[in-house]
C-alpha cells in the first residue's frame, strides 16, 4: 500500500486536479474501475500524470478488496444453503 488507509488527516493524491486521497477512493468506491473513469470523475490522472501510480494502486487495492468480499460471500452462500433431502 502506497499511502495509507484512514490518515486523520486528507493527503493530495492529485496536485493537478486537487484530489486527495479520500476523493480518490470515494470515487472508487462510487464506482470507476479504471483509469480513464477515474479521470472523467474527479481529474487526478488527466493532468500532468505524475498521480497515475497512486490511481492504480488504489484500483489494484479496489479490486482486491471486492474480489476478498465476493469470495467471502460466496462462502457464506454455500454454507448457508440448505440442503433440500429427495423427495
Ligand atoms: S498530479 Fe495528477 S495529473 Fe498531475
């Protein structure tokens, strides 16, 4: 992890567009799942492209946090489902 989770206080990911790092992952968050969204959204990215490692960083982060959730999920969905006896 490049910059860290839940720093009291906000840390400018993006100088060009002004965005720090609780934007970016809001953004994120919200939804864009690659770089020319997360562009569109807020800008970091779009400028001078020196922020371009720390937006694929937090995307990688992203992905990975969705697939572990998605996986866990699935888990519980198995262990959960009742097994219907034959009729
Ligand atoms: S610092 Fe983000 S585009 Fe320049």
């Amino acid at each position: 992890m490049i910059f860290k989770v839940g720093s009291e206080v906000p840390m400018i990911i993006c100088i060009c567009a002004n965005v720090s790092d609780r934007k970016l992952r809001a953004v994120v968050a919200d939804g864009a799942a690659t770089m020319r969204a997360v562009e569109r959204r807020c800008g970091a990215g779009a400028g001078c492209g020196a922020c371009r490692a720390l937006v694929r960083e937090c995307l990688r982060e992203s992905r990975e946090t969705r697939a572990q959730v998605t996986q866990v999920m699935m888990e519980l969905a198995v262990s959960e489902t009742p097994v219907l006896a034959p009729a």
